[in-house]
C-alpha cells in the first residue's frame, strides 16, 4: 500500500499525505526489495533441505534451475514494467501495483487451500 497512488485513481482529488512522492516511492521500494530478498533467502535454504540427492548434484541441479527461474522471472517483470510505462507514465505505478497485489493475495489463497501438503 505504500506505493499505491490513490490520487491518480481519483484523478488528482485526493490530500497531499495520499499521494507517492519520492520519499513514499524510496520507501515503498526498499521494503519491497528487502522483503523479497529475506523471503528468497528462506526458500532456498528449505529448498536446499527439501531436495532428493539426486537432483542436488551435478551442473544442471536444483540451485541452477531456481536460479535460472528466479532470472526468467526477473526478465519478464522487466518487460512488463516497460510495457506499463510506455502505456503512460502517469499511471505506471498503480497499473504494475494493482496486479501485483492481486497476484499477491492469490498466491497467499493458494498456500493456504494447500498449507496441509507443504
């Protein structure tokens, strides 16, 4: 919700303290990144635990594949963040945060209907 920009979606009438300045925008982002580099740090320690032998060794194992994963993934966030700001630039954050958030809250739904077999 930091980055969030609620005066572009009522299209400049909103107070000053709901607005993203820069301060917000630094902010917002920082933990965004911190958050997502504490959380992949997690996952691949439990990977590293989770994983048959087999798939631990050699060059193609399981840290190749998250890590080339993790890249595709990356890749293609680029590519969507260019899309969105060639659509507009005024409206780039709310259109990369608004789906971001959905696929958040699926992802959250997801575990939750599965948390028994994890």
């Amino acid at each position: 919700l930091l980055l969030l920009d609620v005066s572009q979606l009522l299209h400049g009438e909103s107070p000053e303290y709901m607005r993203v300045g820069p301060r917000q925008y630094v902010i917002g982002s920082l933990v965004a990144f911190a958050g997502l580099q504490c959380m992949e740090s997690v996952i691949m320690s439990a990977l590293s635990k989770a994983v048959p032998h087999g798939l631990a060794v050699g060059v193609c194992n399981s840290g190749l594949i998250n890590t080339e994963t993790g890249t595709l993934g990356r890749a293609t966030g680029d590519v969507l963040v260019t899309v969105a700001g060639l659509a507009s630039l005024d409206g780039m954050l709310n259109s990369l945060i608004g789906p971001l958030a959905a696929i958040l809250v699926g992802c959250m739904c997801v575990v939750q209907w599965n948390y028994e077999a994890l």
